[in-house]
C-alpha cells in the first residue's frame, strides 16, 4: 500500500506543469478598418496610423511604460510578420493565426497593433497601511491619430475596442473594429 502511494506521490511529482495559461498571456489587439470613400477596405495605404495615449497626467508615474505612449500601426502583413516572430515557438504563432482568422480580424481590418499588459495599464504604486505593495492599475485612453493634406486628425479609442488575445478570454469572438474614411 505505501509503495503505490509513493507511486502516485512520484509520479505527480513528474507531471509537467505550464508557467502560464497561454502564451499570450497580457497581450492585447487593436485594429482599425481604413476605406475609401464607397467604404472599400484598402489595401496600399500612405498614411501612417498611431495610436496615442491621451488624458494621463500621471503616464510619467507608470511603474512599466513610463510616458504618454504613441505606437505605430502596422498592415496586415508586417503585423503578421511581428506576431509570427514573437510567438515562433511551440506553434503559437499559427495558433494565433487561426484564432485571428476565426474571429475575422484581417477580413474586418487592415492596420493593426498589439500592446502589452504595461502599455495597455498604467500601473502606480499607491500608499500602502502594510508591508504589502499597494498597486494601482488605470487603464490608459488612446486615441487614433493620422494626417491627411497635413490635417491631424484624431479618433478616440473607447476601451471596448482593445481585445485581450489571451485564449480564456472569449472577446475576441466579438471583434469589432473603428472604420476610418480617407
């Protein structure tokens, strides 16, 4: 009797366990649908898109990602190409491939960005009454921001549209996005 009980010990012992649930694990997806005037996705676009944090007084204070953030959005084809070399491991990357397709992200848009866990909350070391470390996490607000004939113009981002790609979360299956005229 003890000798299986040590065997079950052992062999429990053994069992490989993963660090984290996903490998995606704090990453987030924002997209945008840029069309032309009778609303046809484009697919040569010259105007560079950037998502840009606003209306954070405290972004210097972040404890990850200090500063007002701007980032770059990416086509379909170099946003690939930069999630493909992140997650290049275990087959990830075509995981990724075929939750994307599934939810229909690259029919539904065409510039695209991923943020981490730091850029998409600020986090801020709050007072604490314990020894325990008092961590504040605010989400960021972003706004889309792009040119035309030297015209700044600026979208908001409302919340609702930053899609967590980590596999327990389900949002995805709702993916929506922002459409831009040029």
């Amino acid at each position: 009797m003890r000798s299986i009980f040590l065997l079950l010990f052992v062999s429990f012992c053994t069992m490989s366990v993963p660090a984290q649930h996903c490998p995606y694990d704090g990453t987030h997806l924002i997209a945008i649908k840029v069309v032309d005037k009778e609303a046809k996705m484009l697919t040569d676009i010259n105007t560079d898109f950037y998502l840009v944090e606003v209306d954070n007084p405290m972004a210097d204070s972040c404890k990850h990602a200090a500063g007002l953030l701007k980032k770059k959005f990416l086509n379909s084809n170099d946003f690939m190409a930069d999630y493909h070399q992140r997650f290049n491991r275990n087959g990830y990357n075509k995981a990724l491939d075929n939750r994307l397709k599934d939810a229909g992200v690259f029919v539904k848009a065409n510039m695209m960005l991923t943020l981490n866990q730091t850029e998409n909350t600020c986090m801020l070391i709050g007072k604490s009454e314990t020894v325990y470390t008092n961590y504040i996490y605010r989400q960021r607000k972003f706004e889309v921001v792009y040119a035309i004939n030297g015209k700044e113009i600026r979208q908001p981002l409302p919340t609702d549209f930053i899609y967590s790609l980590c596999t327990a979360n389900k949002d995805l299956q709702n993916f929506k996005t922002i459409t831009i005229t040029l």
